[in-house]
C-alpha cells in the first residue's frame, strides 16, 4: 500500500486541494480532497492523472531526423515514406525491443503512461512470418514491461498497395497478412500480454484493405477498440474518391458502422458533413499533430469538430519528438495560424486552452486505448507530478497551470511519474533511461553504419 498527498490535484470534477490517494495493487483504493497529510504520505505539490498516446509506430522513433534535408524539390509524405521504408528493411527484433524502449521512456517523462502501438512490422526482412507470428508483438510488449509503460496492443492488417485491392510495393512486404494468416497473428499476439495490456486491431487504412477484408477482421478485435489511418493526405483522398466516388471518412461512415470503439487517425482533410457526422459518430479522432507538421499533412479542424461535440485523443505517430505538451501545443497553434486568431479551442465551461485539451486527450485516449483513467477510486494508479520549481509555474494559480505546462514550459516541467502504481520516473528521469538509452545507442548506430 502507497499513499501520496497532493496539495492540487486534477480529479474528474475538477482541481481539487489536499488531496490523499492510497493505491494498493496497482489501482487506485482511495481519494480524499481537503484531507491533512499524515506522516507516511509522500508529498508532491500538484498531480495530473496519466495520458494515453493513442497512435504510436515505435520504431520511427529510430530515424527521427534523418529525412530533415531537401532531397528533391516535392519532398512529402510519399518521399519520406520511402526512406522509412528503406530503414525498417533492417529491422530485427531486438532492434524493435531497443527502439521502442527508449520511446517508452521518453514518453514516460513527457506524462504519458499508456500507448497504443499501431503494430504493423510482422514479418522478417524477406518478407516471410518468423517462426512465431507474434515475435515482433513479443518485442514490443519486452520493451513496454522494461520501461513499465502501459500497453495497448493494435497488430495492423496491411494486405494491399493502394485502393481497391492493388497489389503491395516490394518495401511493405514485412507488413503482409492475409485474413488467415492475420488471424492467427492476433491469437499469437493476444497470448503474449500481460492482464493490464489492451487490445485491438488495426486495419491499415482503405489503401491496405478491401471492404471484404475489413468485414472479415472487424470481430477479431473482440469488442476491443478498432483504428484506422484516414484522410491523412489529399492524394490519399482523391484516390478514395476515384475508387468509390467518396472521400475516406465519407466511406467509412457509411459502410463501416464507425461507432465509439472506432479511432480515425488523423482525419486531416475533412468536409464540413464529415467533420460534423465524425463528431456524432462516437468515434475519436486520433491527432498526432507533431507528425501531421512535420511530414505536412495538413490541418485539422479541430475548432468546428470540438464544437460539434466531437472526442479527440493525442498521438506521437512518428515520434520525431516524443512531447505529450508538445502535442497540445502544436494542435492549438495550427488552428490559430490557419484562422489567424488566438485561444480557438477552450469553450465556456473551460476556458483555459491547456486544460481544455488536457480534458479532452485525457478522455478520448482512454477510450481509444480501452483503458481505465483519472485519479479516482478504482482506476489504474497511472499519474504524475508537475515539478513546482520549473519557473514556468512562478506564482501559479490552478487556471493557468496547465497552459502553463502546454504553452510554456520548455523541458523539466515533470517530476514524477506512476504508472500501475509504481513510481517509474523520479526528478524527470526515467529509473531504466541509462541501461534503455545505451541499448538503443548500440542498435542505432548498427544499423546506420
Ligand atoms: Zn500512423
């Protein structure tokens, strides 16, 4: 048994002042507000419940800024995607084992205690199954144990090069499932998670999969959640409408009862009928605004999707910068330098930018992750602390301390992490950062050499 005392807390209704949390096997047993702390108690100033990272391809993380230089005059997402898909060509899983650690940690510093790995790399460098069809699930869920990092398994089905069935590109052969033999890759996956762990399934996106395949695989996510890349990129979206006459989220809404298990990840490009029809829908739009900036995407439209009462979550995608703040902060701004105005997505009940979104990711994660949330009885004890000593936080009231963290912060603004119950991250640095960051130095510089 734990107990920790906070002078502020952020409980589901609200900031909340002296503040007693007892946590015993991992779960939260009791919250207490106006309580006075008692000698055992470890006191922290100003606590935050943990964050899901709703959208994650961990071994990005391997070559964030490596495709940052001008190698011909239309560089996009299609030409990054090329040199990712040369780098994953080496891949082993040791190397997923390693990557994927450091990007566990890093995202345990930045206040995420839960990801959800949208798994798509299945196959050996050939392009065959290895011997067990979930060895690479195996490494990640290896990774997630070492950095204690909650987990929320997706293994992707990935079958077709472009819509309507086209055949694959020889760089996505390590991707390729059948209907079968995808099957049999969830089972394998599923027998490998610890009992905390989440599950779901992925189907790719409507380049990688037919309408006969996605109705085959939708009950292998057995009620768990179910996501799907959409709408990422204009081109993607004419090539949905030349193949079926409707956009992407236009065609799911209407042949793929896309309801509250269901998370759009990215959505970019958006009619105003399908902004307002994906808000209605249940679903959560997964943002992964640092990636959508940094490979161009687009902009969401965030401001009229919350207005519709649409559900958001955050995602670090590529992990070129693995920020949980940082995601907050890039939302807000794309809205404001597209609509050349400030403060576009706080709402009347709250007002303050930072929180708004914090509510809002805090939310929709748990729902796209299947996973309990919120520092309240019963719930994960995932949580962390602000470290009160940052200047960012100078004389700072309740009503700005999240704008704070999310606008001005800079680094070091987390003390503490818990996650299960367990303090994984003391004074912002991870317990396993040395061993974790030599490992993935070594396989790194492997595989660069
Ligand atoms: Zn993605």
């Amino acid at each position: 048994m734990t107990s920790l005392w906070f002078e502020r807390a952020l409980l589901p209704g609200g900031w909340a002042q002296d503040v007693r949390v007892t946590i015993d096997a991992g779960r939260i047993t009791d919250v207490a507000a106006g309580v006075a702390v008692q000698p055992h108690d470890e006191r922290h100033a100003i606590a935050l419940p943990g964050l899901a990272n709703l959208h994650c391809h961990g071994f990005q993380r391997g070559m964030a800024g490596l495709s940052e230089f001008r190698g011909r005059p239309d560089d996009d997402f299609w030409s990054w995607r090329e040199i990712m898909y040369r780098f994953l060509d080496r891949l082993t899983p040791d190397d997923i084992a390693a990557i994927n650690g450091l990007a566990f940690v890093e995202m345990m510093e930045s206040g995420f205690t839960r990801v959800a790995e949208f798994h798509y790399l299945h196959n050996d460098a050939d392009g065959r199954r290895y011997a067990d069809p979930a060895e690479m699930a195996g490494a990640m869920v290896a990774a997630a144990d070492e950095s204690g990092i909650g987990l929320t398994l997706l293994p992707v089905f990935y079958a077709h090069g472009d819509f309507g069935g086209a055949p694959p590109a020889p760089g996505q052969r390590r991707f390729l499932s059948d209907v079968d033999s995808f099957a049999a890759l969830v089972a394998a996956s599923r027998a490998k998670l610890p009992a905390d762990a989440g599950f779901g399934i992925a189907p790719h996106s409507l380049r990688a999969v037919t309408a006969e395949e996605l109705t085959a695989i939708l009950p292998l996510a057995d009620g768990g959640p179910v996501h799907i890349h959409a709408a990422e990129q204009t081109r993607e979206v004419e090539a949905s409408v030349a193949w079926s006459g409707q956009r992407p989220v236009e065609w799911l809404l209407d042949h793929a009862d896309v309801d509250a298990r269901w998370c759009l990840v990215h959505a970019t490009h958006l009619t105003d009928d399908e902004c307002d029809r994906l808000a209605a829908s249940g679903a959560v739009a997964g943002l992964c605004p640092v990636t959508e900036a940094n490979l161009g995407d687009g902009i969401f439209p965030a401001a009229r999707y919350l207005v519709a009462g649409g559900h958001i979550g955050i995602g670090t995608d590529s992990n070129i910068l693995i920020d949980a703040a940082g995601e907050l902060r890039a939302l807000e701004y794309s809205q404001r330098l597209r609509d050349r105005r400030r403060a576009m997505l706080g709402s009347d009940a709250v007002p303050s930018i930072g929180e708004r979104l914090f509510r809002e990711a805090l939310a929709g994660g748990a729902r796209a992750t299947a996973a309990g949330t919120g520092i309240a009885m019963g719930q994960p004890a995932d949580l962390f602390t602000l470290d009160i000593q940052n200047t960012a936080f100078a004389g700072a009231d309740m009503r700005t301390i999240l704008d704070r963290w999310v606008f001005a912060a800079r680094d070091k603004a987390i003390d503490c992490v818990w996650r299960g119950g367990r303090k994984w991250v003391a004074g912002g640095r991870h317990i396993a950062r040395d061993a974790i960051a030599a490992r993935y130095r070594t396989a790194v510089t492997a595989l660069l050499a």
